[in-house]
C-alpha cells in the first residue's frame, strides 16, 4: 500500500504538511517501528506543532504510558482551545 502511494501521480502528501495551518500534536515512542525520524519529519514541516517522544513506549504510547499520555493530551488541548 506504502509503495502504491509513494508511486501514485500527483501524491505529495510530504509536501502538504507545511499547509496544515491548525497546532497539531505529533506523539511517537522511541521503540516505534514508525521511527522517531518520520515524527521528526512531519514536525519539522507543520507549521504550529508539538512533537512529543514517549522513549521507552512503542507505537501505542496512549496504552503503556496512560497517565502520562492524558496529561500531555488535555495539557496540549487546553493550550490550543480556541
């Protein structure tokens, strides 16, 4: 499916990040098989975001890190509730 993406005419969707104009919060785990490098990426290009690194979760940082993770989430959410 990635590949079929990637090869598809007209799929810039790298280049779309820097239109997103609302904050965004971008989690990732240190031990994600969906590296840090691509939440990197994707911070790197959102204009208004947040990027938050769970080091010792996976993909599912919500799950193992639980207390954590709503704090940060209602944190970020009050922060940006406009």
């Amino acid at each position: 499916m990635r590949r079929h993406a990637a090869e598809t005419p007209g799929n810039d969707v790298p280049e779309k990040l820097r239109d997103i104009k609302t904050p965004a919060l971008i989690v990732s785990g240190g031990d994600d098989l969906c590296t840090p490098y691509i939440a990197k990426y994707m911070y790197d290009r959102i204009p208004e975001s947040r990027w938050e690194l769970f080091r010792t979760c996976r993909h599912m940082c919500f799950v193992e890190e639980n207390e954590q993770y709503i704090k940060l989430l209602k944190d970020w959410l009050n922060a940006n509730d406009e």
